[in-house]
C-alpha cells in the first residue's frame, strides 16, 4: 500500500513547491524508497498543452505524450526517471470525468457534486498514479495557495483521504513564505494565517516548512512550533539557494528525511548524496567565477526564463560537465528585429528553443545567419531548427521567399511543412506529434559522434516537418541530414558540416538532460562555445 505526502502552499505562489516535493522525493529515492512526485493542478485545463508559455512557463512532455506542467520536468531531473501522465492531473479533466459520465447516466439520477463525485475522482487519480508508478510514496504537490476558491475540491480530497488511509499513510507537509522585512525582523504571523487556514479545512500539517532568503534562527522555529501547533523537530527551513540542486541537501542537513520517515514508518537507509553534492559544489562554484561562456537564448516569451526551464536547466547540466561556467541569458526575438544583431556579439553561443507562430521569427533568423556566418556555436531545437532551414534557403540557396508554412501558407519555398497526410487535417487539437520516438542516427556524422549510437529515442512536441522536396537542395547548402525516422526519409537532426558546431533537432533534447548525466547535444554544444570564451 502506498503512502501519501501531501505537498501544500501558503502566502503566496512561486515559493518552490515543486523544488520542495521534488526535493523530498529525492532524499527517500537516496535512502532506498521508492517516492515518486505528482502535482495536482486546481486550473480548469484539461492539460498544460493550452496554457499560456507566458504566465505558466514551459510546456513539459513525458515520455508517454502529455503536456505537463513544467514541474514534472523538476521531478524528473531531481528523481532521473521519466514520468508518466498519471504524475500531472489538471482538475479540467477531473470534471469533465464526472460530466461526461453524469450525460451517460452512470450516476443514475444522483445529484452530482463536487463532494463527493469531484473528490472521488480526485482519490482515484492518485491512488491511480501510485499504482501505475508502483510508488512507495507518492508526493502529491498541490497547485496554487491554500485559501484558492480552486484548490478547494484538492484539498478536500486530500483530506478525504487523510481520514481514509492509516494514520502513517498521509503527511501532510506546508510550505509558506516566512518573509524578512526592513528591520531585519522575521515575521512569522503570514505563516500562521496560512496554516490557520488549512487547519479551518480539516487539514493539520505534520510538517512546515519556512521559505525564507536566509536559514530561519532557533527562536523562529519555536516560535512557528508553537503558534502553528507542529512539533519544534518538524519545523524546517528552506532559504535561497544558489541552484535550486541545492534544496535536498539543505533539508537533509536539517533532518528533513530522518523526520519523514519516523512519521511514515519508512525503512530508510543512510542518505548518498555524495555524486549529487559534488555537481552542485561545481554550480556553486560557477556561481562566483569570472570567466563565463556566454550563451543566448533567442526566445519569443522573453519575459521569463520559466518559459525555456528545461533549455536552462540543460545548459547548466552541461555546464557542470564540460569543466566551465555558462551563464545563459534571454534574448528577447523581437529586440533583435527592432535593433539588429549587435547584442549577440557578446555571446560565444546562440541557441534557438522550441516555438510557435509568427512572431519574432525574424530576429531568430537573423541570429541565425550571424552564428552560420560568423563560426558562433549553434544549437536549434525544433523550431530551432526549422528557422535554421529557412535562414539557409533565404541566405544561401537564394530563395528569399522561404519560410514554414507555419507562417507562410503561400509561399513557392515551403522548405518546413505538414507532411501530406497532414494537410488536409483542419482542426489543431491532436495533430501534434507528442512523446518520445525513436531516431536513426547516421553513422560518421557529428551526431553520431555525440550520441555514439545509431538508435536514440527521444520526446517531440511539433507539427511541422523539414520539407522532403527541398533536401536535395539543402544537402547542397551543406546541410547534412544526421538523424532520421527510422520508417521514413523525414528528416529529425540536421548539421551544417565546416563550422565550429551548427546543429539542430526536430526533437527535444532539453527534456532528456540531467544533472549526472547531461544530453549530447548540449554537452556538445557548450563544449563548442567554451573554446570561443
Ligand atoms: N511550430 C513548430 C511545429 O509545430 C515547432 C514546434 C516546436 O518548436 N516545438 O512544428
């Protein structure tokens, strides 16, 4: 039988619930359990696939082809085990659930609530994913803040649940903003009024932890102990940290794991953490070193780096690998079209993430041209590389009209389109090729080289193809077409041979790099722009 930790949050959002049920995951995973991390979003979605990149960051996708919210990609680079969709539950598909079997008169003339038909379905999801990740512990993390109208049914659920399973099986941990003010003095007080209010939802926390800039002092704890009615032991601290790799060795320092496991009934085994805290001694250490290798990220949502997580967090992977520093900024597309390349001249790589539509595609395509002209290191990740097609038939091939039909339905040089059997497909929904592939990887290229396979299986998330027709043409532009599908001449990473690294996949590497073990592609391409630094 599974057990449950139950990961909740007050004050306010983006405090690091997910670092922090990750995180936990982590410390039972290196003491032999079996934890696995979920979260719960209360949105009305169905899927993260529809959100706005904007306001929600990156769009994670698993293995088997579901578009999660970005902290799944945190669970799976703090476990280094794929997830499955059973490890994302956005509550739009909880009701519409409950709707569609409410039209197919499964509940037989029953009025249908939110308590208990909402909450039923909640119980199952979870108890679904325990099972079908074989989870020992599952660290539910729940979306949002306590005291969300939309949180309410997750909450009441997990409650539910509380009551139902043995009284080891459900902790229930709080996280919450226990902020410093201009005097110096820690104020405790928003923390107590958040777990007033889980308290006022039949919900008393086992565990709190305090996020604050610094470690919180002794007095502080017995000072939340006590008005928050946890145990002066159970009180621990989560303070900035320099990379978020840092968290589990934080809680672990403070008895986090020894804690939980007394209240579970676990058999822990002595914590290694020994390969982790020597990579993130490395990430601390680049945090003060001089001497950086500079690496722009030319993205449309240039407002937060949350949008391209995975893209960051894999070049800091490879950064911990390669033996250097990257410091990796965003470059918003559209400054570029208004002020030209010039703020590029700093960086000794440009990379390209995964996109969408047309806006700002042409200032990518004019950092583009800069990294192919000017020997820069080049690294294109989907769309990445679809502009990396398009810039070589503009600038090399001379087809100025070139483009994706993404953007451009009309053009003669359609050099990135559906695939045939696609086009006559009018609606969006489901026509996105989602989850991992396999890719065929041409021996003697530079992929090959990487990759030191000929299969590799990796995750897409795209509709779009590097158009057939024009391969011939492009081969002539020096492109050289190193990872196909393994059924079919369609093309999945493409390089340009005689430059210092321009690559480009149709897949996306970033879902795939870990902390231990960095993906190819961007170890590559670090490497690369390290020699220019
Ligand atoms: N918009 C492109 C497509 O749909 C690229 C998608 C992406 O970069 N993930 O093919």
């Amino acid at each position: 039988m599974a057990k449950y930790v139950f990961v909740t949050g007050g004050v306010l959002s983006s405090l690091g619930k997910g670092i922090l049920a990750a995180s936990i995951t982590k410390l039972l995973r290196q003491g032999g359990v079996k934890a696995v991390s979920m979260k719960v979003d209360p949105y009305l979605n169905c899927d993260a696939g529809t959100l706005n990149p904007f306001e929600h960051g990156e769009v994670f996708v698993t293995r088997d082809g579901f578009e999660c919210d970005l902290d799944v990609g945190n669970y799976e680079r703090f476990s280094n085990e794929f997830a499955v969709k059973e490890q994302n539950l956005m509550m739009g598909s909880v009701y519409k659930t409950v709707i569609e079997r409410e039209r197919r008169g499964e509940y037989l003339g029953k009025t249908i609530q939110l308590i208990p038909h909402a909450t039923n379905e909640v119980k199952a999801r979870i108890r679904n994913c325990a099972k079908a990740t074989e989870a020992e512990v599952l660290v539910v993390e729940i979306g949002g803040t306590v005291g969300d109208i939309e949180s309410e049914v997750v909450l009441e659920a997990a409650r539910q649940m509380n009551f139902e399973e043995p009284p080891e099986a459900v902790t229930f941990v709080h996280l919450a903003l226990v902020p410093t003010i201009t005097t110096g003095e820690v104020k405790t007080k928003p923390m107590q009024h958040s777990v007033k209010s889980l308290l006022a939802r039949g919900i008393t926390p086992n565990f709190i932890v305090a996020r604050s800039p610094k470690m919180i002092a002794e007095p502080v704890k017995e000072k939340l102990s006590l008005f928050c009615n946890v145990r002066p032991e159970n009180v621990f601290c989560s303070p900035d940290a320099v990379t978020i790799y840092e968290v589990p060795m934080l809680l672990e320092k403070q008895g986090m794991h020894e804690r939980l496991s007394e209240r579970m009934d676990l058999k822990l085994r002595k914590l290694d953490l020994k390969e982790w805290s020597g990579l993130v001694d490395r990430l601390k250490k680049c945090a003060i070193t001089e001497k950086k290798v500079r690496i722009g990220v030319i993205g449309k949502y240039a407002t937060s780096k949350d949008t391209y997580m995975s893209v960051f967090e894999a070049l800091n992977h490879a950064s911990a690998h390669a033996g250097v520093c990257v410091e990796a900024d965003l470059v918003d597309s559209e400054e570029i079209e208004k002020h030209g390349i010039g703020a590029l001249k700093d960086y000794h790589g440009i990379l390209v993430p995964g996109g969408f539509g047309g806006r700002g595609i042409e200032g990518k395509i004019a950092a583009i041209q800069y990294a192919r002209e000017k020997d820069v290191p080049y690294l294109g990740i989907c769309y990445g590389l679809q502009l990396a097609i398009v810039e070589s038939a503009r600038n090399v091939l001379g087809w100025k009209d070139a483009n994706s039909s993404e953007n451009d339905e009309t053009t003669k040089h359609a050099v990135i389109d559906l695939l045939p059997e696609q086009r006559s497909v009018t609606e969006k929904g489901g026509t996105m090729r989602l989850g991992a592939y396999d890719v065929a990887i041409v021996k003697g290229t530079g992929a090959h080289k990487l990759y030191g396979s000929e299969k590799i299986s990796k995750r897409f998330r795209h509709r779009y193809e590097i158009n057939p027709e024009f391969i011939p043409d492009l081969e002539k532009a020096g492109w050289v077409f190193s990872g196909k599908d393994p059924k079919r001449e369609i093309m999945k990473v493409g390089e340009l041979t005689g430059h210092a690294y321009f690559m480009g996949s149709q897949y996306h590497p970033e879902f795939d790099s870990r902390l231990e073990t960095p993906e190819p592609m961007f170890l590559g391409f670090v490497s690369a722009a390290a020699k220019r630094a």
